[in-house]
C-alpha cells in the first residue's frame, strides 16, 4: 500500500507541475492577446508535439518533455540595423551569424497582415507587462495556496502535553544511550527527580500560565529558566504543583538543530498541539519570510554545486537544503502520501506548501535578467524605455528598438550551464534524494 500511495504521490505532484507551468504560460498568453500580439503556439513541455487542437490563430498541447512549457509569440527579435534583403547583418563578428539565425527565426512566421502584431513593435512597458505576467501567475498561485493552507488548515503548533521523560541528563551531543538505559553516573533528569510522567499537562512554569497550543512559548521559557522553580501539571484531570531544578546543558538550537547551544534543560519531550488557523497578516508574513529564504538559496546554488556533484557520483551524504529537480519534488510528493498515520492536515499541508514553494522558485528564477529566461526579455524593454526617454527629454531622434539578439551568446552559454546542472540534479535525485521523513 505504502508503494502506491508513493506513485499516486508523485502523479499527483507531477500533475501539480504541469498546472503550474500552464498557469505561468497563461499569464504571457493573455497578456500578449491584450496587447493584439499574436500567438501561434501555446505549449506545456518541449520537444516532440503528443497532443495538440488549434483553436483560432493558436495551437494548444502538449509536448514529450514536460519539463518546462512556452508561449510562441511572433516577432520576438527586431529586425538589425542596417538588414539587407534576406535577413543577413552587414556587420561581422564571430556571433553575428548565431544572431541573424536567431532574427530571421523570429521573422519566419510574421505574415504581411501581421506586420504591425509583432512583439517587438510593441512598447517597451507593454512588453515588460507581457514577460513578467507569467512569473507574477506563479506568484499569484503560491500566495494562493500559501493562504489556503495557513487559513484553511492552519499551522500545527507546539503543544504541552509530555510524550516523554528523560531519565538522564546527557548533552545533545552526547550519542543515545544503550538499550535506553543511562550510562552510569549520569546525574537524574530535572523533569523525572521531580516526578514529571509521561501524559501530564504543564499548565504552568514559574508562575505563567500555558494553554494547550502554547508549546513554543513553553521551550523557550524552560530554555532561559534555571535552579528550583515552580511547576504545575495536570494529570488525570487534577492540577499538581511540583518544583522542578532546572539545569543548564547542551541542546539543540531552534533556528538550527544540527548546532547545540547551552540553555535551560528541564528533561521532556511535547507533544504536538492542534492546527491553528493563521491570520491574513500572518499569511503575509510568512509569505514575505518564503519569498526572502527562496531568493537567498538562488544566491546559494552555485556554492552548493560541489556537494550537489559529491552526492550524485561520490556517494557523500546529501543535505536538506540540496537543490532538487523535478524527479526530487515529485519523489518528495510521492514520500508525503506514503506516510502512515499521518494526520490529513500533514499530508495536505506539506504537499500544498511544497507546490507553493516550487511556485516561488519559478517567480524569482524567471524574473533572472537572463535570456531564455522572461528577465531577458524585461531588461531590454527597460533599457530601450530608459534610451528613447532620455532622447525625447533632450531633443534627440528616437534611438529605435534595442537589439535583443545580442544577448543570445549568453543565452546559449546559459542553457548549456543549465541542461549540465539538470543533469547532475537529476541524477542525485535518482541515486542520492532528499528525505524530508529520513
């Protein structure tokens, strides 16, 4: 069961993909519509066509890679200055052929009729309007299940009933005990010299009060809590007041478990408390929290790429944070519904934030001034507004459009760098994965 619950995962998440590419090309595609540009293909993957209908001027379907999508919009390069009769610059250079190729490409399927529908007639913040519609679609769907999730579901927070009382105090960088038991000489727990049992409630510490969901609030009072303090737990319906010696040790860092930290150490384990439905504000911070981690680990992928490399062919150890491809997040997918007795609010809500977060990537990466990326096209169109208002404001002869196709040798560099990442981030995804369950 546990094995088709892990396929359907990664169908339905791979599903989840496909939409949120068709949601992205759909941003340029209305746009470019609204503008009067005109729109011979609409497409989610690449290479071969498996499924297509024409509707219209526009093709719709579906290719055999469904690893991207795009919308083919005419026009998407301006004639060069100076273009003789059969599409060729006068001018020489060693990539000037790579851009005539690229310009009469554009210019293939421009009829007479359509002359004044192509992408590059159009203004400059028409065009930005156009490239940036389909990253901010993304965004648009990542606030949306972002918001779905924290206000429909909710956050599960920290709860204050013991699952668990240490019997022993050991640092958490000491290695488990054997068989359960503590090694000898180990000093007594706080929680268990004062009586602490699985199954109570702490009520309060040190005077507070702590409702069932205020678990957070309760570790981080234990953590700058020390000597005999006051503590109440409920057991079997009754309130018991206990003191409990609260010691100082080594424990793991909330912002990073992997780190120990000295801090207060009472000596139990809490478990979980109920899903809390977030505010809108609270939406909104945690969106803007996602937005800046997601920017900041793009930042970070090129110093990632050596680990990435040991994981796929080494055999090192791959991390959490490790970049992931499709294979990864649909895996991941698939891994989430595998789980047993996982509450429906886990499994909906990890699955949910995980397209989200993968909506986010697809906002920030794209919006890269980088050709083939929309970014590639939005710096030109800015840089063309900023040349022609400038000439304007100074009495200068408009300077026309700005030549796009001089940023193809990038593009091609680009999508090289690109496909041979792909390839390694694939790979450690087949053979080396990330778990988020271990």
């Amino acid at each position: 069961m546990t094995v088709l619950w892990t396929i359907v995962g990664i169908a339905i998440f791979f599903f989840g993909l496909l939409v949120s590419i068709a949601w992205h090309e759909l941003g340029h595609f209305a746009t470019a519509r609204w503008f009067g540009i005109k729109v011979p293909e609409f497409m989610v993957g690449f290479g071969k066509t498996v499924w297509s209908v024409k509707r219209g001027e526009t093709e719709y379907g579906v290719k055999a890679i469904p690893l991207g999508g795009y919308v083919r919009m005419i026009g998407m390069l301006p004639p060069a200055p100076g273009q003789g009769r059969l599409g060729r610059s006068r001018r020489t250079g060693p990539f000037q052929g790579l851009m005539d190729d690229a310009r009469a490409q554009s210019q293939m399927d421009v009829l007479p009729q359509d002359a004044d529908r192509q992408f590059w007639t159009r203004a400059p913040w028409k065009r930005i309007i156009v490239m940036f519609a389909g990253p901010f679609m993304n965004l648009i769907l990542a606030i949306g299940l972002f918001a779905g999730i924290l206000m429909g579901i909710g956050i599960q927070a920290g709860g204050t009933q013991v699952s668990a009382v240490s019997e022993c105090v050991l640092p958490a960088t000491a290695s488990a005990p054997v068989d359960d038991r503590c090694p000898a000489g180990a000093p007594l727990a706080p929680a268990a010299a004062a009586g602490m049992l699985p199954g109570d409630r702490i009520v309060s510490l040190a005077g507070r009060e702590y409702g069932p969901n205020d678990g957070m609030e309760l570790r981080e009072a234990i953590r700058v809590t020390s000597g005999p303090t006051p503590i109440v737990v409920e057991r079997n319906g009754q309130r018991l007041p206990l003191t409990v010696d609260v010691i100082e040790n080594q424990v793991a860092d909330f912002a990073d478990p992997d780190r120990a930290v000295t801090a207060g150490f009472l000596g139990v384990g809490l478990l979980p408390g109920d899903y809390v439905q977030q505010s809108p504000g609270e939406v909104v911070e945690y969106i803007g929290g996602v937005v800046a981690g997601t920017a900041e680990a793009i930042t970070q992928i090129p110093s990632r790429v050596p680990a990435l490399f040991g994981a796929a062919f080494l055999g090192e150890e791959r991390s959490d944070d490790s970049p992931m491809g499709v294979v990864g997040v649909s895996r991941i997918g698939g891994e989430i519904l595998a789980q047993e007795d996982a509450p429906w609010q886990q499994d909906v809500g990890l699955f949910l934030n995980m397209l989200a977060a993968v909506n986010v990537s697809l906002f920030l990466l794209n919006l890269l001034p980088i050709p083939p990326l929309d970014g590639g096209q939005i710096v030109p169109a800015i840089w063309e507004s900023i040349k022609r208002n400038t000439a304007r404001a100074f009495g200068r002869p408009d300077p026309g459009p700005v030549d796009a196709a001089k940023l193809l040798p990038f593009a091609y560099v680009f999508v090289l760098v690109f496909l041979g990442f792909s390839v390694v981030v694939a790979i450690a995804d087949i053979v080396n994965p990330v778990r988020i369950f271990g």
